[in-house]
C-alpha cells in the first residue's frame, strides 16, 4: 500500500498518546507504520537525501503540526504528552485529523501564517494563488517552511534553557554576527549582572570604536512592553550612550516597536522569531543536515570557438 502521507499519521499519533503517559518519538516510529500494515521494504524507503527514511519524516511533521496546535506538548527533548485539548479532541471521536481540522487552533494559524512577503501578498491575491508554482519555487518554498519550523522548535529550545546558557548564546550569535571583539572581550561584557537596566556592554566593531549596551531576557510567552523599553532607554542616557540592543525570546508589543522607532537613541529589537533566524543565518545552535545542488546549463561550455 502506498505510504501514508503526514496528515493520514496525525490522529494516530494523538491516539498513541491518548494514555496521558509520556511517549518518545522513536516509540511512534516503531508503532504507527504497524498500524497501517506497511512492509519493512515500505519501511525501509528514503528520502532523496537518503539520510531519513519516508516514513519516519511524515511521522514527524504530524508530530510537528501537532505540537504547534497545542495537541500535544514536549516536556523534554525527543519525548512526547498529550494536553487537555488533545484529550478533548480524542473524546469527539473524530474520523481524521488533518490541516483543515487544526485550522479552529489560533496557535496552528499562526504558525501556518509566519510567511515572507512574498508569500503574504499572493495569499491575498487569488490570481496568484492560482498560478502554477515552477519546481525551483516550490523547492523555495519548501525551504522557507523548513527554516520557519527549525525556527519554532530552535525557540522551544533556547527558552528551555538555563539564564547562564542564554546568556553564553547570545555571545555566540554576537560573535558570529561581527560584534564583540575577542571572544574573552564579549564573555565579560555579557555575563556581568544588570546594571540600572542593561545587562552588559559589547564592541560595536572588532577595534572598540563605538560601544553597544545589551539588555537580554530570556522570557517565555510574555510580551515586552513600552515600560520596558523606556526603562532600558534611560539607562542610555544615563550612560550617554546611543546605541542598544534588547534581545528576548519573546516579542515586543506594538507600542514598544513604536517608541523604539520615535526616540533619539538607537536600539534594536531582537525578539525570538528574529533571534532564530539570526541563529540559523549565522550557524548558532544548528548544523547542516543535507545540501541539494540546484544546476543549470552552462551555455558558455556549448559556444563553438570560431
């Protein structure tokens, strides 16, 4: 039988859980190909990468579309439980859990909806909807959403983490990103404890000629808000300084953005979607999986010397 695509595997795997126990992923990869009678040959079937096999992947993309919907939850990593809501889906019986169910989750929309421009405009415009995608876009595309769900579980991790080891990424990232100096320069800037508002100071440049305060809080769900801001705005002035950055894994509140935007000094706003990307864009806390080469004709080689 044909192997069952990523949405066939959701409900099943809500069902796996269905006892309230913690259950790993590795569990569900022996369990769920069981229960649609697949052959170990079907089993056995790769990417064309080669390094997953079909099945395990589309067991965990409904894993993932599961977990962003709130379903089920992650206490640690590769380990998996049910929530209320899953427990409360399972008691309406329902015949197949798919794209369209998970669409009634705010959260699932947001993650769904977490699309570059370029995606957002032809969302809102059905001729563009409508027209055929050529296979390098799609291959665009499918790479966006691989980076947006790396992204969410990237974030999942960084706030999992401990304050010290928060502290150690952002030096990293900073580092990676051009800032700082020597590495001894940017771990005593970083690590001191906070001081009228500002968690510590780094070289804007490898020769230190302009300094950069930082302010970095690690923060699960709560949005920073203007008084936040204003706070590390003061703590500026009172350093002179007019340049900072505010780095959280959560995010900023429309009246935060809008402040930082009107005031004199500088400062930017790192929340945890662009802190992810930073990370994935500099190679901190990730590391290469597979390379496809794209290849075109080279039209020089054809040209016939005269």
């Amino acid at each position: 039988m044909p192997i069952p695509d990523y949405q066939q595997f959701m409900l099943p795997f809500l069902k796996l859980l269905a006892d309230g126990k913690e259950h790993s992923i590795q569990e569900a990869n022996r369990i769920l190909p069981e229960q649609f009678n697949l052959t170990e040959e079907e089993k056995k079937i790769k990417l064309p990468s080669g390094l997953q096999s079909v099945v395990n992947n589309r067991i965990g993309w409904a894993r993932t579309y599961l977990k962003k919907s709130k379903l089920i939850i992650s206490p640690r990593r590769g380990i998996f439980r049910i929530t209320d809501r899953g427990l409360q889906v399972l008691q309406t019986n329902p015949v197949e859990i798919d794209l369209a169910f998970l669409q009634q989750y705010p959260e699932f929309i947001e993650f769904k909806n977490q699309k570059n421009s370029k995606t957002e405009h032809a969302s809102e415009n059905p001729s563009l909807q409508n027209n055929e995608k050529n296979p390098e876009e799609t291959i665009e595309d499918a790479f966006e959403e691989i980076n947006e769900s790396l992204g969410s579980e990237l974030l999942d991790t960084v706030k999992a983490s401990t304050p010290a080891f928060f502290e150690k990424l952002v030096v990293d990232l900073l580092l990676k990103m051009g800032y700082g100096g020597s590495r001894k320069d940017a771990g005593q800037a970083i690590g001191q404890a906070g001081d009228e508002g500002i968690d510590g100071i780094i070289k804007e440049d490898r020769l230190g000629l302009d300094i950069i305060y930082i302010q970095a809080k690690r923060w699960d769900s709560n949005n920073i808000g203007r008084p936040e801001i204003q706070k590390f705005a003061g703590a500026l002035q009172g350093k002179r300084a007019k340049k900072g950055i505010y780095i959280t894994t959560s995010r900023f509140s429309k009246e935060a953005i809008d402040y930082a935007n009107a005031i004199d000094s500088k400062i930017i706003l790192i929340g945890g979607d662009t802190l992810t990307k930073l990370m994935i864009e500099h190679n901190v806390g990730v590391s290469l999986s597979k390379v496809y080469e794209v290849k075109k004709v080279d039209h020089d080689y054809f040209e016939e010397e005269v």
